[in-house]
C-alpha cells in the first residue's frame, strides 16, 4: 500500500523566527445587470487587469464586475476625473468591463483606480503594485528606492500602478535543481523578523549563513500585498503584488535567483483561504458588515470555524479562475519552486461547527485540490512542490498525498523533543 509521504520541517525554525495576466474569463452563475447598459465586444487580447498595446502607448483596463451599473477609469492620465472617454464598456458577457487607453508614456507609472456605480473607489485586483496612503510613508527610500507618491488631494483609498516598461530582471541560475520532496530540509523565514533592515536585500546577506545550517529549502512567510506594515503577511490583499514594506518586484526576483545559486529551493507562503476588508474583491461585494450575497467570490457567512476575515467560497468558478491566475503568475515571473497553502482544510463549502466536522471526508475539497495540482502541474511538472496545512481525515489525506501533495503533520514538538535529546 502507498504510504503518506509527510512534509516536516527543521526544529530550528520554531526559534528562527527572528495586474496581471491570464487567458478566457471566467464565467458565474448568472447575475443580473442593468438593462439600459449597452455590451461592446471585449477586444481581442485583452486580458485581466492591464493589456498593453502600441509599444505602452495604449492599454485595455479591465474589471470583472457582475451586477455593476457603471464603471469608471480614473487615474493620473485624465487628473483623476470621471470622463466620458474613460467610461467603461459591458462585455456581451455582461460581467467584464473595459476601456482602452491611450497617449500613455510607456516609462512612466502611472496611478489608477475604478469607480463602481459613482461611489465606491477600489484598486485592481491584478495590479503588481499597490500605493497606500496610510503606510507607505513609512517605507524606508533604502528598502524601496523612488517609490511612486501617493496621489493626495485626488483620490482616497489604496491606488493601483501600471506601467509598460518595467525594470526586468535578468535571471541568471537558470538550471537549479530542486530538491527531492523526501529530501527537504526547510527554513521558514519571516522577511519582517529576519533582520533589522525587514527586506529582500538584507536578508540576501544572510544566505551563506542559512546555507551553514544545512537547510535547502526556504518558506517565505505572505510576500503578497497584506494589510499594513508588520505583520506575519496572513492578511493579503492584493494577491499580484508583491509587498513593498520589504523591498521591490526585482529585488524579490533577485532574492530567489540567488537562493538557487546557492542550491536553496523557494517556496511561498499562499493565503487563499480568506481575505480582508482592504482587498477590492471584497469591497466591490459588501453588505454592511460582510459580503453581499452576490459576490463572484466570499461567502457571505464562512463555513467553517476556523475562518478569519472573510471566507472565499472555493466551489465559485470566480473564485477557481481568481487562484489559478495568482499562481500562474507567481509560478512563471518569480520562478518558485513551491506553495504551502494556508489552512488548506478550509476549503470546504460544507458547513462545519467544530473540527471534528471540519476534518471529515469531503470529496468537494479533495476535487478543488486536485484540480489546482493539476493545473499546478501543467505549467511546471518537473517536482514543483504542493504542501498543505490540511490535518483533515487521514482517508482523504492519502487522497491528496497519492495525488502527488505533500502535507503538514505537526511533529514539530516531537521534532523539538529530539533537538534537546529527550529521544526516549
């Protein structure tokens, strides 16, 4: 019989502590949207939050936005005011809506936001860079240099950049070797904790160090735009972007291309399984103190008793098309080689009570995580690492470890019982 292969990590980490891209839409149940709103076909090529076009000169911005009445691109480009050129159109879908751009400087960035039926302002949910009026002031110049302003007195709320030419990282360690999954010896590394300085570029200077203590394999804690400065990164936000309180989108590339020169596997720390009030999806669907009952993505109640925030319902095909673009996207411009997905139990849409409810067989959550494995594996077969914080039912554990899944199984106390030679 195959046996349950189980990820565990080193003892030492319990003390070392210390707008994008993707292809088809995805289509919801049907929803309503306001009869006298005309529908224009989406251009071809266009593609979730920015498309480029012209060499930067021009840009198709879109939003997935069902049941909406009007939609609105306000940004840098027209000072922030709503004009009749920069209304956005319907898609026949009668979900997307989209505007195209033009006369755009393909090196500047620019700052952007859409405004939903005249009163609600929110980011893009794809953007790769968010400007926050309540905390990046307190970004040091060192760990982000020529951070774009925040547009006060224009517009209020988190903000949006795109821009056509962005700075590439040129990737040098283009043959790493990750590896084995029965092989791993894994630091998880808090970004905020690890050094004084809390950023890619300090940390980088710590590598030989880590390398000493025999790890091969480095978890980022959330990296991923979360709400505020210091935190361990568990509320994101903006699941494109890359947090700024610890450096660049090229300083995180460079960070992991220098883990691979030196042999160190990186996985990211994914959070899917709730988000907060900061994030735009949750904003674009709010019913006074919780999710509307006709959002693409939240439950409006969580359906499970360990949930924070709010809960995402994972049997939405908003929501499957919504993660499966985030991993792409960090699969493919950040060259990772693996995720551990937070509190993977929790996606579930059967309503549980206590663990013991949680932790049953549920064939609906075994499906959604073979489905992202799969599709996981579609873009990189060759030993990408799926983790799971999951302790559910040992029978659907053996599921998703046959599947290829490796998964969390808390000996870290008997691991730590070893390190201090209690071996009896």
């Amino acid at each position: 019989m195959k046996k349950i292969s189980y990820l565990f990590f080193t003892g030492l980490l319990v003390l070392l502590f210390s707008c994008k891209k993707s292809g088809t839409f995805p289509t919801t149940e049907p929803t309503p949207t306001t009869p006298n709103v005309p529908t224009y076909p989406l251009p071809t090529g266009a593609k979730d939050g920015v498309t480029f076009l012209n060499g930067g000169t021009s840009a198709i911005v879109t939003l997935f936005a069902p049941s909406k009445s009007s939609v609105y691109l306000i940004g840098d480009f027209n000072d922030w005011q709503t004009m009749p050129a920069y209304q956005m159109k319907l898609a026949p879908d009668g979900n997307t809506w989209w505007v195209q751009i033009d006369n755009l400087n393909p090196n500047t960035e620019y700052a952007y936001q859409f405004l939903v039926d005249a009163g609600l302002k929110v980011a893009d949910p794809y953007c790769e860079k968010v400007l926050d009026p309540n905390n990046d002031s307190y970004i040091s110049a060192v760990t982000y240099p020529g951070l774009k302003a925040y547009p006060t007195g224009k517009t209020t709320g988190n903000v949006s950049v795109m821009q056509a030419n962005q700075p590439v990282y040129a990737w040098k360690n283009l043959n790493f070797s990750r590896p084995a999954k029965d092989n791993l010896v894994v630091y998880e590394l808090l970004i905020r904790d690890f050094t004084t300085e809390h950023s890619y570029a300090s940390t980088l200077q710590k590598l030989d160090y880590l390398v000493s203590l025999g790890i091969n394999a480095i978890e980022l804690m959330p990296v991923t735009e979360f709400e505020g400065n210091l935190s361990w990164g568990y509320n994101v936000s903006y699941y494109f972007a890359p947090d700024k309180y610890y450096g660049t989108k090229n300083a995180l590339q460079n960070f992991i291309d220098e883990c691979h020169g030196r042999g160190i596997a990186v996985i990211m720390d994914m959070v899917f399984n709730h988000s907060f009030g900061q994030s735009p999806m949750v904003q674009l669907y709010f019913d006074g103190n919780k999710p509307s009952s006709n959002s693409p993505w939240f439950n409006v109640d969580a359906k499970h008793p360990y949930n924070v925030g709010y809960d995402f319902n994972h049997e939405s095909p908003a929501t499957k098309y919504f993660v499966k673009a985030a991993i792409k996207h960090w699969m493919q411009q950040y060259k990772v080689d693996g995720f551990r997905f937070d509190l993977s139990k929790g996606f579930t849409q059967k309503t549980s009570t206590d663990d013991a409810g949680m932790s049953a067989y549920d064939a609906s959550r075994i499906a959604i995580w073979k489905e992202y494995n799969s599709y996981i594996k579609s873009i990189d077969p060759n030993n990408f690492y799926v983790i799971l914080e999951h302790f559910a039912d040992a029978t659907e554990e053996k599921v998703l470890a046959d599947d290829g899944m490796m998964l969390w199984n808390n000996i870290n106390y008997n691991m730590n019982e070893a390190t201090m030679g209690w071996l009896g």
